[in-house]
C-alpha cells in the first residue's frame, strides 16, 4: 500500500502536504546547521576549559554560565534557559 504525501504529513490536502514537506526540509537543514554550530561550540568550549586549567584555574566558571543562562533566558524566554542548561552540559560536562 502506498503512503500518500497528504497522509504522510497529517495534512487533508496535496496543497497543505507540498507546503508541510518544503518545510519540514527546511527544517531538518535548519536542524544540521544547529547541530554543526553546536559541535563547534563544544571544542571551543574544550579550548577554554583547557587553557583555564593550565592556568590553575577550575574546569567552570559559574559566573560565565550564569551570563549564558541570562542570555538565552532573555532572547528565548523560560525555555531558553533549559536550551542553555543542555548546552552548557554537552560543552563542559555534567557538575
């Protein structure tokens, strides 16, 4: 039995199902493109924690976080500070 694109994507017309489907690509482009920005971050971040410990410094700086954390909060709301909360562990681990 063959999926037709209208069922594939919940949508009641070819129409709505073209315009879903052109989304939804865009969408997963969107994804690959946060993905990869995250991955940079996250050897960016290594950089940091690296030098700080060199230096006799410790893995975290909270103060820094807390500025991340404000940051997401104001441009995204309550759950950019959960966003913020994830990026913060995937780039220096859980404390």
């Amino acid at each position: 039995m063959t999926t037709t694109s209208a069922e594939k994507t919940g949508a009641r017309t070819d129409e709505a199902a073209g315009l879903i489907a052109g989304a939804r690509e865009r969408i997963d482009a969107l994804d690959d493109r946060i993905i990869g920005l995250v991955q940079e971050r996250m050897a960016v971040s290594a950089v940091i924690q690296d030098a700080r410990i060199a230096s006799g410094g410790r893995r975290v700086n909270l103060s820094r976080e807390m500025e991340v954390l404000s940051r997401y909060r104001d441009a995204l709301g309550k759950p950019g500070t959960s966003l913020a909360m994830t990026l913060l562990e995937l780039c220096r681990g859980r404390i």
